[in-house]
C-alpha cells in the first residue's frame, strides 16, 4: 500500500483543521 498518499491527505487534513491536532 502506499502510505506516502495517506501522509499528503493527512497533512491536507492539518492544515484545513489544525485544531484536530490536540
């Protein structure tokens, strides 16, 4: 599987909800 495109949706996720952090 690839985990590099789970990572760049992750990381889209962060900035579109960088509350979802905490």
């Amino acid at each position: 599987m690839r985990r590099e495109r789970i990572a760049e949706r992750m990381k889209a996720l962060q900035e579109l909800v960088p509350n979802a952090n905490k």
